[in-house]
C-alpha cells in the first residue's frame, strides 16, 4: 500500500496532466490520493470578479476530487500567479508538513527540470515540491515536531516539455473519467474557450460558429481535444491513451543492499 500525493498551482493542473494515473492508482491499487493545489486560481478569468471565481473554483476542485475518489483536495490559498512572490521556504515547508502527515510514498507535479516552462508558478511548485521530496528527512526542515519525519521514495513529474518523459500509463480505460473530472472546472473550461475565440480574433479566423456555442458544445470541443493529446501520447508506446511522466526514485538502500526494492506500478519504458 502507498500513499500518493499531487502538488499542483492551480485547480485544473491535476486533471490535464494525472488524473487518468490516478484514477489507477484508486481504483485498481486501492491507494490513497491527496492534492494540494497552492494557489486560488483568481486570475483564471476573463469575466468573472475576483471573489467570485475563488469561491467557484475550489468548489469546482472538490467536485472534480470526488470524481477521481480523492482522499482530500487542501488549498494552499496563495493568489494565483505570484507564487514567486512568496519566499521559497515557506511554501517548502507547507509541502514537507502535508508530506509527512499524508506519509507520501509517491508524489506528483510539475517536473522541476523541464525545459521551457512558461507559467512562474509551476515553475515555484516544481521546485518547492522538490526541495520538499528532499527534506523531508530532515529534522531541521519543515514545523519540527508536528509531524513524524518521513522518506518520499517515487516522483512522477508532469510531462509538459517530454524530451526525457519516458514513463507512459495505459489511461485507456480512465480517460473518460479523466474527463469528467476535467469538465468539473467550469471556469477554466470558459477559460480555455474565451482564449480560443481571442486568437482567432487576433488572427482574423472567423470562427463566429463557436462564440455562442453551448456548454455541450463546449465542452465535447475540449473534450475530444484531450482525447486527441492522450492518443497522440498514446502512439508512442502502443497504448490507446496515454499520459506521460519523467519518473524519478530516490534514495540510497537499494544501492546498499545490492538489490531492488522500490516497484513502481507503472515503470519507464524505451522510446
Ligand atoms: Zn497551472
């Protein structure tokens, strides 16, 4: 039995990049699952005031949680976009604490080494949760006391850039779930869709068809977006759809005791 858990930025990170894994992860491996999403997703607008979409989107979070069977879905609270603001070490330790209450054998997020990461706060969270997998063993790191130390053993980071990702999960029997959970988020769905109809505005593409489509509408269009992405992820390795990762296990007793002891569930393959 493991202990997963997903630090993420903003509401929709999980269900775009993992939630086909860790639906797995639930249903077939019995596992429980935590996510920690650090920010309050304020500026995921165009129309929406600022009270407003806080409230609907950690709403949207939990709903979206109990689709995928999560154990808890717990907000860090941070404003949305300036998590470069905050200092390091206290989103670290936030991080090192929900590690070692959760006692997290496996955790998730944004790869802390991808190239071309545009977003500030994923690049934050990568990095925090890194430094968090790290110290976690620490003593010194973290609320002393609070929590009993604990040793992360298994990373799966979010392949956005996926030049070293070689680790690709069958989601074909979850993608559909994957995307009742990724519908949840109304608001990043308008989202998505209002930056659609502004590049084809800035681009003179008329697509005057779409701006007065319906929420169906809507959303089978994102719908059948995602199930292209998993499928095309999905022809690298033979599977129908796919998510990928760049897997990464840590620690030093497998190499002392000469043998193998970690056995991830869903283990790197060659490309
Ligand atoms: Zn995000």
């Amino acid at each position: 039995m493991k202990s997963v858990l997903v630090v993420v930025a903003h509401g929709d990170d999980m269900e775009f990049m993992c939630a086909g894994t860790i639906y797995r992860w639930v249903k077939e491996y019995n596992y429980p699952v935590y996510e920690l999403i650090l920010t309050d997703n304020r500026k995921g607008t165009y129309t929406l005031r600022e009270s407003e979409i806080i409230v609907r989107s950690k709403q949207e979070s939990i709903d979206a949680g109990k689709i995928l069977g999560l154990k808890e879905v717990r907000f860090g609270n941070f404003i949305d976009g300036e998590l470069e603001d905050i200092p390091r070490k206290y989103i670290r330790n936030i991080i090192i604490d929900m590690i070692r209450e959760v006692k997290a054998n496996i955790v998730l997020s944004w790869d802390p080494f991808a190239n071309g990461e545009d977003h500030p706060d994923h690049r934050v969270t990568a990095l925090t949760t890194y430094e968090a997998i790290s110290f976690c063993s620490n003593p010194n790191f973290g609320t002393p006391g609070l929590y009993p130390l604990h040793f992360v053993s298994e990373a799966y980071w979010f392949a956005k850039k996926p030049e070293s990702a070689k680790t690709f999960v069958d989601i074909t029997d979850t993608i559909e779930v994957k995307i009742d959970a990724l519908l949840k988020h109304e608001t990043q769905m308008e989202l998505t869709f209002g930056s659609l109809m502004l590049e084809a505005e800035i681009l003179g593409i008329d697509i005057s068809g779409l701006k007065d489509a319906d929420r169906n509408t809507r959303n089978q269009l994102i719908a059948n977006a995602v199930r292209e992405y998993t499928a095309e992820k999905g022809k690298h390795c033979g599977y129908k759809h796919a998510e990928q990762f760049r897997y990464e296990n840590f620690g030093m007793l497998e190499m002392v005791l000469g043998q193998k002891i970690i056995q991830p569930e869903f283990p790197p393959i060659e490309i």
